[in-house]
C-alpha cells in the first residue's frame, strides 16, 4: 500500500469511526483492518480520535457560552427598543403609528402600588407566611378607593405595545 492509498484508508477509517458515534461496527472494524496497522498503532489511533473528540467538545463548549453570550446581548437590546420607540413618537408628538407591518401605540399600564413605608402600613395589608411581606392585591385595590397611609397609587404611566 502506498502512502496515498494509506492516507485514504484512515481518512475512511477515521470517518466511518466519527459517523457510528462510538459504535463499533463489523464495518468500522473492516476498515481499520484495510489499514493494517499493529494493535499499538490502532491504539495509538483511537487515542488520537478520543483526544480530538474532547477537543471538538471543549470547542463546542466555547461556541455555546459564545452564543448564550450574544443571546443575552440581543435579548437586552430588543428589551431596550420599546424605550426608544418611545422617545422617537414623544419626539414626533405621535400617539399611535402605524408603521408599515406594525402597530405601534401607547397603552395605559395597570395603576400599581408605588412607594411602600411599611412602617405606616396597616396590619390588614400584610400576609403571614414564612416570611411577612404585604399583601399587594389587597393594598392596590384599597388605594383605587382612596388613601392608605404608608403607601401611594401610581396612575398615568404608560407603556409601548408592539404588534
């Protein structure tokens, strides 16, 4: 067998190891015997192929914290975008939009509790669980029907909606 015939008969050899996933089959066999090389030099081959799976794991590795990391970057720029929607249409004087295969308009957000002083809060606003925190659902729905000392109503803001 000359080099050039050897050289093929690994790369066979190597690539039907590499496609029966660790398996080893009659005809991954076959082809490391067309190599014909020594128990040691076979051995020394797997190693080899070991020795580069780990590393194309160890590369993949990377790429997927490399990706995750893009991920989180084009996460928190899409989750900036509605804030610059917002001061382009403040800036336009626009309320509504519509732009092309979108909508875009302000929508009232959902009056929510604001600035706590748990200090002043009655005890009818607190839940008792393993821990004591305030019952938020209870202490909004007061505050819509009037004052609560300890606590404030937040009314008027307004978020974008994209659809």
């Amino acid at each position: 067998m000359n080099l050039y015939e050897y050289e093929q008969a690994v790369m066979r050899a190597l690539a039907l190891t590499e496609e029966a996933q660790g398996e080893w089959t009659e005809e991954v066999e076959a082809a490391w015997d067309a190599v014909g090389e020594t128990p040691e030099d076979r051995i020394a081959r797997y190693c080899e192929v070991r020795a580069n799976q780990l590393a194309l794991v160890q590369g993949l590795k990377g790429e997927v914290a490399r990706l995750n990391e893009r991920i989180k970057t084009a996460t928190a720029f899409a989750d900036r975008m509605p804030t610059y929607i917002e001061r382009v249409m403040d800036a336009a004087g626009k309320t509504e939009v519509d732009a092309g295969t979108f909508k875009v308009k302000f929508a009232k957000v959902a009056p929510k509790v604001g600035a706590i002083d748990e200090s002043k809060l009655p005890a009818d606003y607190w839940v008792e669980k393993t821990s004591r925190s305030i019952d938020k659902r209870t202490l909004l729905a007061d505050l819509k029907c009037g004052e609560v000392p300890g606590a404030t109503l937040i009314t008027g803001q307004r978020r974008v909606t994209i659809k």
